[in-house]
C-alpha cells in the first residue's frame, strides 16, 4: 500500500501541462508566437519617434536570453531520455542475471520463480504501452509490485528451508538489483520538465516575437514579412515540440526501444 501512494504522490507531482499531447502544445506554441508577432507590428504605429526601429541592448538580450533558455531545455529533455533508454537497459540485465542464478537452483524453485518473473516482464512490457498519468497505471504497477512480493516469498522460502545456501548472497543481490532497476525506471519515467519552465519559455517565445514584430524593417505587413516570421516561428516550434515530445516517454513520438525486455521474455518463456 505505501508503495502505491509513493506512486500516486509522484504522479501528482508531475506536469499537468504535459499531460497534453506535444504536437498539440506545438502548435498553440506557433499560435502564440504568431500572435505575438503580429501583436509587435501592430503597436509600431504607436511609436513615433525616430529610434522606434532601433533595438536596444534589453531587446537583443531578451532574445538572446529565449535562445539560451530554449537550448537548455531541450538539452535537459535528452538527457532524460538517454537516461531513460540506461534505465531500461540496467533493468534488463538486472533481470537476466537474476534469472541466471535462479536457474541454478532445483527445478522446483527455479520453474517458479522463472514463470513470475515471465509474468514479471510482461508487466513492465504494459508499463512502457500505458500513459504515465493514465489511471490505468496503478494496476501496471500493482502487478509489477505483486510479481515482485511472489518472487520474495519464493526466495524466502528457499532460505528458511536452508537450500542451496551458497546461492543465498547472489540470489537476494540479484533481487535487490531487478527491484531497485525498477523503482529507478518507474520514478525516472516520472521525471519531466516542470510547468513553470515550459511557461517561462512559451512567454520568453512570445517576447521575442512581439520584439521581431515591432523592430521588423517593413512598416506594413506583407506576405513576404509574414512568411520569413513563419519559417522562424516554425523552427523554433519544431524545436519545442521535439523537447515535449522527449519528456513524454509512454505518450510521445520517440519512445524507447523496449527491445531489451523484449529478448529477455523470449529467453525466459524457452
């Protein structure tokens, strides 16, 4: 039971914006940076004096600063990706290698504790196809953790009864390995970028448009001023999306491969 609440305070720590597919938040992104343009060279005319159309140092860095600011997430998100990818690599050999061990007990113990752990991989399979904020994921890991407690009694009764003894110290590291792999790959899923980083940078996008706008050379929109602002806009977009897309792992495009676990069920149900 503390387990689930420990899972369900981390769900409710995580972002509620990211909650929204990355393509969509792309695309009210481009909305409002187009807006935002649009809204610079509107207020053009309020201004009358000659430095009007001259930017000054505050403008250039407010600009400079959304570049920065963009790059940092964007690098943040993939790392968090390629630590994701390290999570699910470390917990498939986490599990190989406890497997390994359990094969070399009798057969009795050993077929047990192969068939949970076959029905151990499948869940955490489930867990990589389900929405991390999808409710449907307290039952994913509620299985994984079920697996885990069988597993458990398994090997304590393997103790208790003092067989194979000299496998006793692998068998409980190999244990203590594939469950705290897990916990690292649950609560590293969880990991995201916070809400009011993504606001920081969609206001900092917004700023640097309006700025764009109201320091533009053509004192009339046009097409060709409209489409040069939307190739912009839509390459610092594309670079938006792609950084929601990696803090989303069970929701985006770019999912990790789950080729590990994958050959390891294969190995495990021969």
């Amino acid at each position: 039971m503390s387990c689930l609440i420990s899972v369900l305070m981390g769900i409710s720590f995580m972002s509620s914006i990211l909650h929204f597919d990355a393509w969509l938040l792309g695309v009210c992104f481009f909305g409002l940076m187009l807006f935002a343009w649009w809204l610079g060279t509107y207020t053009r005319a309020m201004f009358k004096n000659e430095n009007a159309d001259k930017s000054s140092r505050i403008e250039d860095a407010g600009i400079a600063l959304f570049a920065l600011l963009l790059a940092f997430c964007f690098s943040g998100a993939a790392n968090r990706y390629e630590d994701r990818k390290g999570y699910l690599r470390e917990e498939a050999i986490a599990i190989g290698d406890f497997a390994a061990t359990a094969s070399m007990l009798d057969k009795e113990h050993s077929e047990k504790i192969r068939l949970e752990l076959v029905k151990y991989v499948k869940s955490r399979l489930a867990f990589g196809k389900v929405h991390i904020d999808d409710p449907r994921m307290q039952e994913v890991t509620r299985d994984s953790r079920t697996s885990q407690d069988k597993i458990a009694a398994v090997l304590r009764e393997i103790i208790h009864s003092k067989a194979s003894p000299t496998l006793h110290t692998p068998l409980m590291n190999g244990f203590n390995g594939m469950t705290m792999t897990h916990d690292k790959a649950l609560y590293g899923s969880m990991n995201q970028i916070a809400d009011t980083i993504i606001l920081l940078l969609v206001a900092f996008g917004m700023i640097s448009s309006f700025m764009i706008g109201r320091l533009a050379a053509d004192r009339k929109l046009s097409w060709l001023s409209l489409a040069r602002i939307s190739v912009y806009i839509l390459l610092v977009t594309a670079v938006f999306t792609v950084t929601m897309d990696l803090e989303q792992p069970h929701r985006g495009m770019m999912r990790n491969s789950k080729a590990p676990l994958t050959d390891l069920l294969s190995s495990l149900e021969k």
